[in-house]
C-alpha cells in the first residue's frame, strides 16, 4: 500500500524532536518579550540590556518580568481534577432542583385532593389575603396634586411681587 494523498489516514505534520508548542495565538511582541526574559535569566543580557532593547525603562521591565514569573508559576500549579463548580452551573442545578420540587409539590397537592374526595372531606377554603395583614389604610394621593400643591406656594409669592393692576386687568378679560 502506499502513503499516497489517497490514503484514508490523514498526514500529521513533524515536529522538531523535543520541541513544545510554544503558543501559537501569542502574538509575535509577546513572544519577543518572553525570548529576551528567558535570555535575562539565562544570564546572556543584563535586565537593563533587555529594556533597552525593548525600549523600555528599567522599572518597566522588572514589572514585565515580575508578571512573566507570576504566569510561570501559576502554570506550574497543580489543576483540580474533573468538572469545577461554577456560578452558572450551580444556577442551573438549582433551576433544575426548584423544578422537580414544583412537579413533586403538584403531585402531592393532587394526592390530596384525591384523598380528600374519597374520604368525603370538603377541602380547606383558601387563605384571605386582606386577613393576613391589617394595618391602617394610606389615603391615595394624586401625584399632580402633591406636585400642585408644591408649586402653589411659589405662585402665590410670585403673584404678590406682581403689580395689583395687571391681576385686575387679566380678571376683567376673563369676564368679558
């Protein structure tokens, strides 16, 4: 058989031996930035070398290197096996919970009313709502007329710094 094109198995491509992927959707600046850490701590540059060719400041390149260190580390820390609890995966169990609890409740309430059929026991009236809680009733209020009642003031005053005449004359034109 041959190896052909034709071939039902797909041809992988060949890595370098020892080689690891190194981040194919890193972008080109990221890895630049990561050679010449690496080459810091190697000892082949000095830190202020690396800035310089990153145009960079000193400080600025410390932090750079600290978050590089940090990212190492964290990628070293050991993962949880299996599925992690997440809020959203949590939500939905507890949807999916609240549900089978509404089935059931319906279900028994049915159970119930059967019971109480065959037995020949009227069922319990439903509770009063108006029963439950008796308190002072508040007068309803007209939001307009709260509002008017705001303005009436300003008004008045306004209309009293307005000369006598011209509240006359504008009384006059109404009547006639």
């Amino acid at each position: 058989m041959s190896a052909g094109p034709s071939t039902a198995r797909a041809v992988t491509a060949r890595r370098e031996r020892n080689s690891v992927p190194l981040l194919p959707q890193a972008s080109p600046q990221a890895r630049r930035l990561a050679a010449l850490i690496l080459e810091v701590w190697a000892g082949l540059r000095t830190p202020l070398q690396a800035a310089q060719v990153l145009g960079l400041s000193l400080p600025r390149y410390y932090q750079i290197e600290g978050n590089g260190l940090a990212g190492l580390v964290a990628g070293c820390a050991p993962r949880p096996r299996g599925r992690q609890a997440s809020a959203a995966h949590e939500a939905t169990a507890l949807r999916r919970d609240n549900e089978r609890l509404r089935r059931e409740l319906g279900r028994q309430q049915a159970l119930v009313r059967l019971a109480q059929r065959g037995l020949g026991v009227p069922p319990p009236p439903p509770p009063a709502k108006a029963a439950a809680k008796k308190g002072r009733r508040r007068k309803p209020v007209v939001r307009a007329l709260t509002l008017a009642a705001r303005l009436q003031p300003a008004a008045a005053a306004a209309n009293a710094a307005a000369p006598a005449t011209a509240i006359s004359a504008q009384a006059v034109g109404e009547q006639g």
